[in-house]
C-alpha cells in the first residue's frame, strides 16, 4: 500500500528532504552541458549549482529493500550492455519509411510511401549519431523562422521552391519567410483569407489536420492563433519537408493518404486543410475524402486550395487541361454533397466546406445508393487498417439540434473540462470521477517534475513527447504557448483514449512501440513515459524500445521515465550502455511509494565523434 507523505514520521520526511535537495543540485549539475552546442539561452540554475561546489557523491542510494519487502536485488557488478554508434550514413535514418525499403513495393495509391517496419533480424540495435557540427534549434517562436543548416544540410527546396518563398539559404541558417505554392503572400495572408469563414480566434477552432503540409508553414502561423495544427507529408516527396518542420517546433509527422488509414480517431479535427497537396480527391470512388470526413469533427471545416479550384481561371497557368480539371472539381463536389458537406465560401482559388453537425440534417442521402455506410463497430480502430471508400455514420442523437459526438467548450476552457467522450460513458470503465482524480494526479506529477527540472516552462523544450498518454493529463498540466505534446495512445493500451485527448483540445496519435515511430532521428526535445515499460512488457524489447528514444531525441534532450521501481531499475541498468546521465528519485510522496521517477540526459555527441559535451 502507498503510504502517503503525511504520514511519515519527521525523521523520514528531513531524509527525504536531504535526499531530494541534494539529488536536485546534482541534476542540475548534469544540466549544466546543456545549450553549450546551441544558441539556447543558458541555464543559469545549473551554472549556480556548478559554481556552488556541491558534491554529488554525497547523494545516498536508493535503498529499495528496507521498503519494498526485501524481493529486489540489483547487481550492481555486472557492466550493462554497451549500445555502440550506428555509421554515419544512418543520421537520418527512418526506419519504417527507409527508401531503399520503400521502393520495394507498388507505386499504386502511394503504398511505397506507406509504413514498412523492418523485420527483426535487419533492425539496428545502435545508436543514431547526430550530424557534424549539429546545435541546438534555436528557441520559439524564432524557430518558427531559422532552421540551423547543420541541423537539415539539404539545400534541394531552395532552388525547387525558389519562387514560391518556402524556404531560402542564408549563410549557416536556413530561413522560412512563410510563403508557400499556394500562399507567395504568406501563411498570415492567407490564413487571415480563411478566418472570414472559418471562427479562428476565438477557441471554436483548435485542432487542425494538414495534409501534405510541405515544411509546415500553414501550422506555423496558425500557432499564434491558438490553433495547433497535426502536419504530414510522405518521406522524401520533397527532400526533409518533414524534418524541417520538427526542427522549426511545428508538429509533424511522416505520413501519406495511400491504403491505410489514418492514426487518428473518429472526429478528431476542428478543421481539414490541403493547400495544392497533389492528393487525388476524386479517385477511388471518394476514399481519401471519406478518410478526412471519418477524422473531421461534426460542424468541422475543409479547405481545399489550388487545382482544380476555380479551374476556368487558372488552367492555362497551371498547364493543365480544361476539361480533366472540370472533371476534378465536379468529382469533388459530388463526394462532398454525399458527404452531406455544406460548402460555404469560394473565391480565387481557395474553396472551404463544413460538415453538418449531425445525421439529422443529412438525410436525402439516406436513400441514396451512393451512399455506403462503413459497418464497423469501432471507427476508432486504424492500427493498420485498410481504407475504406464508405461513409463513418454519426454518432445517434436525440434532437435535431444536437451535435452528433457532443458540443465541445471553446478552448482553453475545453483542456480542463469532462470530454463529451467521458460524460457519456462512451469509454467503458472510465466515470466521470475518475477522468477527474486523474486529472488532479498529472497537476501533482508535474508541479514535481517542475521542481526537479525548472526549464520545463522555459521554452527550453519546444517539441514534447509523452509515449503513453492516457488521458493527456501530462500534456494538459504542461500546456503552454511556449510548447506542444504529441500525445501517443499505445495499440496495445487497456483504454482507447486518444479521442478524449482531441476532446480536450490537445493533438496526438496512435502508435505500437515495438515499431518505430513515423519521425525523423532528433524530433523531440523532452520525452516522457508513464508506466510504458510496464505496459510492454513481454510485448518485445526493452532495449528496442529505449533506442527508438535515443533515436528520437535530441543531443541534451530530457527524459522523465514513471514507473514500477523493479522495472525501472531493469530501465536504468540498460540505459548504463547508452550515452545519456540518468538519477533515480522518488515518488513526490515520498520513499514508500513504490513507484519511481527515472530522470536523464542524453549526452551530446555526433557523428565519427566520441564527444559527450559540445565544445
């Protein structure tokens, strides 16, 4: 049982003191490296710490057998497992969307471009080196604008965007002026176009999906309106389009519309957008447009801009025949009137559609024999899962007013509200008062994890990941303008949540950790895993799972591991082979909790390097 830190006696809780001001200091004493390869601002807790003179030998250890009934023995003699460095060819490497892997399979509806894990005798068991003279991105909302070259050294988007303001090469920097195909004039512009249709501003609109997103100009500049935006982009269409977006602290991921649904749930997204992203939304009988209708919120919104918009306009200019454009258009029409989508605004080259708000309002088509409704059970199950050319019915309602899936608050009051998901019981097992007590316990975890680690808030960490969400009670303790979660909801957890996590304003995607994830190598500043390993045990490797973390971190990032403290200490042996600084602490309420927080650093090296601090 989990004695609670009122409880223990004054002598235990002046130990625990100690032991938490002294592993504190020595902490920030690891952090000291920190931004010494950048152009971060400095950390001056850990200088002071470092000026300090304390000695972090003084930090007794964690004696687990005088509360944890004498069962756990940690060998201590024996060296971990040392995971040596991957070849320098392998900086930035995908795994499950490798190039030589991918043209290996058919062309048609983008499968190449699809994930294609590799089997398990050819995954790498190493760690990804950084890039020569590799630095610290530079902090938000600067980023937004300069990508360090070292970091993404592919110049190829210079000279093919050249004219349409993607990106241009500036000395040691690459720049993003926020042009793109579709918006020369900027993402502003453009977005400022939108929002006279569209309630951006307000908190009515939050999430948003980009299909296609180039190097994510569009969710850049949607940030300052309070709308986060889940970008993707197939591998190497254009060369690093995705990276780029990660390093300039966009939210992205490496994906495509091809044969495999999307990792996200049902009515997920306030808002749809393709700006000339070269999806054929006519073919397959309606199937890429049935997938964004599946994930799209009712009384959502889809923007569609460029070909074959306003086709009698702009086919000269876009050498493309009249009549195949006219047929384009005319397809999407049709598909989107079968979807029961309400178009509001055309003008220029830039349509905007609404979904209705439930299936009361759409019933022409229910006698339609167009009209083919998908049979499922569970919308929500995409894992790998084909794409369907059918229609994802509305959720029942019992007015004709009434939004189909339940009305959601503005944001931010949304974050902190009960989801409709969780009001409704559609989540078996899961009350109102849980969702609740649940919420209180991420408010307690991270008011810890800011007294451990003070740059939390600082805008020190821009890309966030938490690798198994729940509830996104860790993303939503942590929200701030400065930062973004990817919330990721294991395949395999008990609890299909991530709809919850939409509900509440916040992004994310489903995900099985024996594979890897759809990124680049260095994505993430800080990431976070409750009671992952626990989760995936006997499911497939630790030690698999802890270099995909390597992979996906950045040189100096963080790391904060919760768990059982038998698991944990298994964690922390294999992490001895692996070039990051860890420190084992307790529980906030103290040294009889059996759960744990592991705390680490990855140490900065690069490639052909043996480096573990920058210069």
């Amino acid at each position: 049982m989990a004695l609670k830190s009122s409880s223990v006696d004054n002598k235990t809780r002046s130990s625990v003191q100690i032991f938490i001001v002294v592993g504190l200091c020595c902490f920030f004493y690891i952090l000291g490296a920190w931004q010494r390869s950048g152009f971060g601002k400095g950390d001056s807790i850990a200088l002071e710490m470092t000026k300090s003179g304390i000695d972090c030998n003084l930090v007794p250890s964690l004696s687990f057998e005088t509360h944890h009934s004498g069962d756990l023995t940690v060998d201590e003699s024996s060296k971990p497992e040392a995971f040596e460095p991957c070849d320098a060819r392998f900086t930035d490497y995908t795994p499950c969307q490798d190039q030589r892997r991918a043209m290996t399979f058919p062309r048609e509806n983008m499968i190449y471009r699809e994930r294609h894990c590799p089997p398990e005798e050819e995954k790498l068991h190493c760690l990804i080196p950084a890039p020569n003279g590799y630095v610290t991105p530079f902090p938000w909302p600067k980023s937004r604008d300069y990508v360090p070259y070292a970091n993404a050294p592919y110049k190829a988007l210079t000279v093919e965007k050249a004219i349409q303001n993607w990106i241009q090469y500036e000395g040691n920097v690459f720049r993003f002026p926020g042009g793109g195909t579709q918006f020369p004039q900027g993402a502003d512009k453009y977005i400022d176009q939108l929002a006279s249709v569209i309630p951006m501003g307000n908190g009515t609109v939050r999430t948003a999906l980009d299909t296609g997103c180039g190097v994510a100009s569009w969710g850049a500049y949607l940030w300052s309106r309070n709308v986060v935006a889940m970008s993707f982009a197939p591998r190497d269409s254009h060369e690093a389009q995705v990276q780029f977006a990660l390093e300039r602290g966009v939210p992205a991921v490496i994906g495509v519309l091809g044969t495999i649904k999307l990792p996200y749930p049902s009515r997920s997204f306030d808002m749809a957008h393709c700006s000339r992203c070269l999806i054929p939304w006519g073919a397959n009988d309606g199937m890429y447009l049935m997938e964004v209708d599946r994930v799209l919120r009712p009384g959502g919104y889809w923007v569609l801009s460029g070909p074959p918009i306003n086709w009698k306009t702009n086919y000269k200019a876009w050498q493309r025949p009249e009549d195949e454009l006219q047929e384009e258009q005319r397809k999407i029409e049709e598909i989107a009137k079968l979807l029961c989508w309400e178009k509001k605004y055309e003008h220029g080259e830039i349509a905007v559609w609404q979904k209705r708000v439930n299936d009361e309002s759409c019933r022409s088509r229910q006698d339609d024999p167009r009209a083919n409704f998908c049979k499922t059970d569970d919308p929500d199950d995409v894992w790998y899962k084909k794409m369907e050319g059918c229609i994802t019915p509305y959720p029942m309602v019992s007015n004709p007013d009434e939004v189909a899936g339940g009305k959601l608050k503005v944001f931010p009051e949304r974050l902190n509200s009960v989801p409709p998901r969780i009001s409704s019981g559609s989540i078996p097992g899961i009350s109102v008062e849980a969702y609740q007590e649940d919420s209180r316990e991420w408010r307690k975890h991270v008011k810890a994890y800011k007294r451990i680690n003070s740059l939390l808030d600082t805008g020190r960490y821009r890309n966030i990941m938490d690798m198994n969400a729940g509830f996104g009670g860790f993303a939503a303790a942590i929200e701030s303008p400065k930062l973004w979660t990817m919330n990721v909801v294991p395949t395999i957890a008990e609890k299909n949540t991530l709809g919850v996590i939409y509900e509440r304003g916040l992004i994310g995607i489903y995900h099985d950790w024996c594979e890897a994830l759809s990124t680049y190598p260095r994505t993430y500043d800080l990431i976070h895993a409750n009671h992952l390993f626990s989760l995936y045990k006997d499911k497939c490797d630790m030690g698999d799972i802890l270099v995909e973390m390597d992979r996906i971190l950045r040189p100096e990032g963080a790391v904060i591991i919760r768990d059982e403290v038998d698991v944990l200490v298994k964690v922390k042996k294999m992490i001895g082979g692996m070039r990051w600084d860890s420190k084992l602490v307790d529980h906030e309420d103290g040294p009889l909790v059996p759960e744990k927080v592991l705390i680490a650093v990855k140490q900065y090296w690069v490639a052909g390097g043996n480096s573990t601090s920058a210069n």
